[in-house]
C-alpha cells in the first residue's frame, strides 16, 4: 500500500498524463463556469475532486493548465475580482443556515401577523353592531340577565 506521499506522486502523474491527452477540443467540452470542471477532470483522472485541491502539486499544474488554456483563448479571462479572490480562500459562513431559518421563520410570522389584524378588524365590526344592539335593547327595558 502506499504511503501519502507516494499517492500524491501518483496521483500528479495521472493528472499530467491525462492533461497530455487531452486536446483544446476536449478542454472546451469540460468548461463550467469559467474553469475546467473538477469533477469531470477527477472522474477521467480517476481520483476524488478532493485531490485537486487538496494535493498542491496537482492544484499548480491545474492552475498552470488553466492560465494556459485562458492565454490560448479556450478559457475566457478572469475578471479583476476573479483575480483578486484566486488566492483568498472562501470565506465560510456559519450565519447562512441560522439566515435562512430567520427569513422563513419571518414569512411565517408575518402571514399569521396579517390573519390577525383580519379577525381583529371583523371581531371590532362584531363589537360595535352588538354595543349597538345592545344600548338599544338596555334603552327599551329588554336588558337580559
């Protein structure tokens, strides 16, 4: 069995070979969103997504692959902010679920909010017809006990 590093040679010496098979053709069947598509290129690799990005060799010549495809014209160019952003990781956003359970959670209380406010409002019609009726009925000596 090999250890780590010898897997990660492996690894880099399937992407290169595969790289060296591929031709722009084939490159541009693969293009997702402005870059090569990882999980097409790990399945014809025959490794995990995770290797191209976890394994720094094969994330270089990924790169290299990519800026080299973008000067060739097969890849469109990066925006400023794709330039930017290229060494920064993401940044993770831990209030996104605890977001989205406040917005639905918000909806909810507002649709129940606006039932409210229509039995109220036909609750206080009720009211005032029956505080009519009844001064009325008080007035002419009919006031039940």
């Amino acid at each position: 069995m090999a250890n780590g590093q010898q897997k990660a040679q492996q690894n880099l010496d399937a992407f290169l070979e595969w790289e060296a098979t591929q031709d722009d053709d084939d490159f541009k069947e693969i293009v997702r969103r402005g870059q090569l598509n990882r999980v097409e290129i790990a399945k014809a690799v025959g490794f995990g997504k995770s290797t191209l990005s976890q394994n720094p060799a094969v994330v270089k010549n990924l790169k290299r692959l990519e800026d080299c495809l973008r000067e060739r014209g097969v890849l469109p160019p990066l925006t400023e902010a794709a330039k930017k952003e290229t060494d920064k990781p993401k940044q993770y956003d831990n209030t996104a679920n605890r977001k989205a359970l406040d917005s639905k959670r918000l909806s909810a209380l507002e649709a129940e909010n606006i039932e409210l406010k229509t039995k109220v409002k036909e609750l206080k019609g009720k009211l005032e017809r029956f505080g009519e009726l009844s001064e009325t009925l008080s007035e002419m000596g009919f006031m039940p006990r």
